[in-house]
C-alpha cells in the first residue's frame, strides 16, 4: 500500500514538472493596457457627471475639440464578439481635424507583433464622412475612410490585424480618427509577439514517458528486496 502511494505521488510531480510546453502554445501576453476599455467608470464625476468619461486608464486621449469637450470617450456601446461592457467612442471632429488616442508599448527590435482591433461605425449614407488611421512607430500602416453601420448588431465590429517588425524599444502606437456626423467605436486592441515556426524548442520525453520509466524502476527494486527478504 505504501509502494502505491509513492509511485502515484512520483508520478503527479513528473507530469507537473516534467512537462515540455512549445513557446508557441505559452500564454500570451498583451502588450496593450486597458485594451478592452473595461478598466474606468463609464462616468467620471471628477469631470462632468452629464459627459462619457474622457480620462482612459493606460492611454493618452488627445481629443480635445472644445473648452474640456473630447471627441475619445467612453461608451457603453460593447462589442458582442467579447464579453465587456464598454468600448471607446470616437466622436464628431472638426472638418480638417484629426483626434488621437496613443499608447507606448514595450517591444523588442526586429521582432514580429501582430496589431488587432474592433471597430464599428454608426454613419450611414448620406451622413457618412469618417477616416480612420492606424500608426506604428510614426509610420502609417492602415487607412479606412467612410465606414458604414452594418444592420445586424452582431456583425457591426469589424475585426482588423496589423503585422509589424519593431524597430526599437519601445513603440509608439496611434489611432487618429475624424467623423463628421455621428462617431464610429473601437474596442479589443491588443499587440501581441508573433512567435517563430522554428522557434519550438528541442522536445523532451513525454511526461507519462518519465513517469513509466520511474515507476518500472521503483516496482523493479521493491520485487528485487521482496525476493531477498523471502530467501
């Protein structure tokens, strides 16, 4: 009985331990703060208690198009494809206006990321005149102008990638936005690091493999002192 508990103990610890885990299946890790928008009151009664919140967790919100008015704030509107309650507006700009909102990741020279974002417009035709940019380490990587609300609620988030190589450090990431009628709605940015295919790792015995070879030599010794203690 006690031989029992000591090999199915063994056994656990190798199968934690032992474990080989390819870098491509590790956790990935968002290099993007508060990309979901989730992290501030919808509110800020610091602010203007009859205004969305302005002031984004993680972001700089350079939006000012008016005494204190923002065109980047929070709106309850949320993307269906994910499970939050928030995204952020971008809202009427001045003609020949652009507003911003920015983040600066930590990244690694020469290595690929992969850029995601939602986006929903809720412009139709004939009030329709958006433009959305997409900058990456100052240089532009995507343009999309006069986007239009799509009927069915499920389906108004569009989902964008963006791939880019860093060339520093550290890289600056923008949006710049301008709607002149309605506003459109970003949600879920993330960054995250595109791993390479021959970056795998040299493979390991499985971890059942270890365990059975450990447990064969516990069983072969305990046989072995078993028969002399019988002679």
């Amino acid at each position: 009985m006690k031989l029992g508990l000591v090999v199915v103990g063994m056994t656990s610890a190798i199968a934690m331990t032992g474990a080989y885990i390819p870098q491509a299946q590790a956790a990935k890790v968002n290099l993007v703060r508060n990309g979901n928008f989730e992290a501030d009151p919808l509110v800020n009664p610091d602010y203007d208690p009859t205004l969305p919140n302005p002031f984004i967790t993680g972001w700089n919100n350079n939006s000012l198009i008016g005494e204190d008015i923002y065109a980047n704030r929070l709106s309850n509107y949320a993307n269906p494809a994910t499970n939050g309650t928030r995204s952020l507006e971008l809202g009427y700009t001045p003609p020949g206006t652009l507003a911003y909102l920015s983040q600066t990741l930590a990244t690694k020279k020469n290595r690929e990321y992969q850029l995601s974002f939602y986006l929903a417009s809720v412009e139709e035709a004939p009030r329709l005149d958006n433009i959305f940019q997409v900058f990456v380490g100052g240089q532009k990587q995507l343009e999309l102008t006069n986007l239009t609300l799509n009927p069915d609620p499920l389906l108004n988030f569009q989902k964008y990638t963006v791939n880019f190589v860093a060339t520093s450090r550290v890289t600056d990431l923008t949006f710049a936005s301008r709607t002149g009628y309605d506003w459109l709605n970003l949600d879920d940015v993330s960054v995250y690091r595109v791993r390479d295919r021959d970056s795998q790792g040299e493979p390991v015995p499985e971890p059942t493999a270890i365990g059975g070879i450990v447990v064969a030599g516990l069983l072969g010794r305990w046989l072995k002192r078993k028969k002399a203690a019988s002679c």
